[in-house]
C-alpha cells in the first residue's frame, strides 16, 4: 500500500477513535443527542478509513455508506450484522439532528454506542489486515 494512503486510512481510523472518547463523555454527561452524533460521526470516519484503502470516497454522507456496502460488505471482508451499524448510526444522527421535537433516550444512545463499538473494531481489524496483507 501506498504509504500516503496509508497514513490517510491510520488518520481516518484516529479521528474515529476520538469521536466514539467523545460521545462516550457525552454520554457520561446525560447528553444522549450530543453522544448520538459522536458515535455516527466514529462509524463515518471507520468507513472512511477502509474506502480510502479502495481509493474511493464521497461528498455524501449516503455516498460513503453505499461504497462501504458496495466494497467491503457485498464482498464478505465485514459481515452485514456488523456493518449495518453504519446506517443505523446515520438515521439516529439525522432524526435527533435535524428532527423538530426529536429525543434520544440514553438507552438509545447506549445501544448505538455498543454497535458503533463492534464496527469500529471490527473496521480496525479489517484495517490492519488490509495493511498487513499489501506491506
């Protein structure tokens, strides 16, 4: 692997990373809305990693998760229970974002934090082995 393209994905996976530390300190705070974001924003930017290993990538926040599906779910490298995560996470963000009246409960945001967590590890597994596997 290009090392530029590496250094982008490792960059990628650590803003992921910080965004779940942050919605974790929001949920900490009873900030359910606020945490909900984070952890959207931890899927995102695990995906974001992956697609730049592919040398793909998108202005739109549905485009990123279609090319996540299109390259690393319909081929098998992260399984579709895991990787469903990914636009659950964007539909809460949208509805407590932009919804008029919207509310999360802390269980929600719990529940979105416990997915975001499988898929962000299991993106940095699929990561390291891309990287792995391309040295």
């Amino acid at each position: 692997m290009r090392e530029e393209i590496e250094k982008l994905a490792r960059h990628r996976m650590s803003r992921a990373r910080e965004a779940f530390g942050e919605g974790e300190c929001l949920l900490a705070q009873c900030a359910p809305i606020g945490a909900v974001n984070r952890f959207y924003y931890c899927a995102f930017y695990a995906a974001r990693s992956l697609l730049a290993t592919r040398g793909v990538d998108s202005a739109r926040h549905s485009g990123v998760i279609s090319l996540f599906q299109e390259h690393f779910v319909r081929t098998g490298m992260l399984p579709l229970d895991v990787a469903k995560a990914l636009p659950r996470a964007f539909e809460k963000r949208q509805k407590s974002d932009y919804g008029d009246f919207a509310t999360v409960s802390l269980d929600e945001a719990r529940r979105v934090a416990d997915e975001v967590r499988v898929f962000f590890d299991e993106c940095r597994t699929v990561l390291d082995k891309i990287i792995a596997e391309e040295s």
